[in-house]
C-alpha cells in the first residue's frame, strides 16, 4: 500500500485535528476552519479541544453504526492535495508545509474494514475498552446533513 490515504479502504480525521490546522495556518480564506474537503475523509469525528487525538487510535477496534468494525493501523501522509482547490475549498499554498513542519506531513489515520456495513450519518462510534464520554460526530460525506453521535475513549 502506498502513502496516499486513497490507496486504502476507509480514512478518518477529526475536527480536533482541523482547529489545531486552523490554529497553525489561520483557517480558510474569510476566518473558516481548515475544510475537512481537502483531506477526502470518509468519516470526520467531531472531538472538543484542538490536536491530532486520532494517532492514537492506531490499532484500536472502532464500531460505526451497528455494523461496521473499522480499525485504525496507520497516520496518513499528505500530499499536494491538501492545498489544491476542492469543491469550496480554494487553492492555498501553506497547509502541506505545516504539516510537514508541525506534524511529520500527517493528518489522519487509515483504517482497515473488520466488519463491513452500512454508515449513516447518525450512527454512534465507540471503541472498545477505556473510559468514554460523548462527543459529536459527523460523516465527512455528510457533514451537511448534521451531527452523529460518537464516543471518545481514554486509554486502551
């Protein structure tokens, strides 16, 4: 498998991840936050606070919805895209070079399908094991459809 995200079966970031970019570059043109357009994620877990918590996801089983076991095994390497203009996002020239600066060039993980399914937005996220505590959640496909429910755990 390669270094580009798109190479593998399912992607996810955080909107953790997204304010600390936001915090580091100054967001989008007119005060937005980074766009999680320019990272093509499949899911976007929507976290309080401001990092990259889904590094530490590696190797932890995640179920999505009834369904779907995901389970994350790597960070993700960035490349140009991020800066290309998406859909509303505009082109920019800084956000791979803080990555690369800030953060090893990653943002991310890639998750391997354990238990294919369906996921809707609205379907709960967990892990398993550790203490959890609610936190909002939101496909990246979806975002406009509103917020899903998603559990952040502490620890293994």
């Amino acid at each position: 498998m390669g270094p580009h995200h798109d190479e593998g079966p399912a992607s996810l970031i955080t909107t953790a991840a997204l304010r600390r970019l936001t915090e580091l570059t100054g967001g989008e043109p007119g005060g937005m936050d980074v766009d999680p357009l320019r990272f093509r994620a499949n899911l976007l877990v929507d976290l309080a606070g401001s990092g990259f918590p889904e590094e530490n996801w590696l190797g932890r089983p995640m179920r999505v919805g009834p369904e779907v076991v995901l389970r994350p095994v790597r960070q993700l390497t960035r490349c140009v895209m991020v800066d290309m203009a998406q859909d509303r996002a505009v082109e920019r020239s800084d956000l791979l070079k803080t990555l690369a600066e800030h953060h090893g060039l990653t943002s991310g993980v890639l998750a391997t399908v354990e238990r294919p399914g369906r996921v809707t937005v609205g379907d709960a996220c967990s892990w398993t094991g550790g203490q959890c505590r609610d936190s909002p959640a939101r496909s990246a496909r979806s975002q406009r459809a509103g917020p899903a429910r998603t559990r952040e755990c502490q620890g293994p």
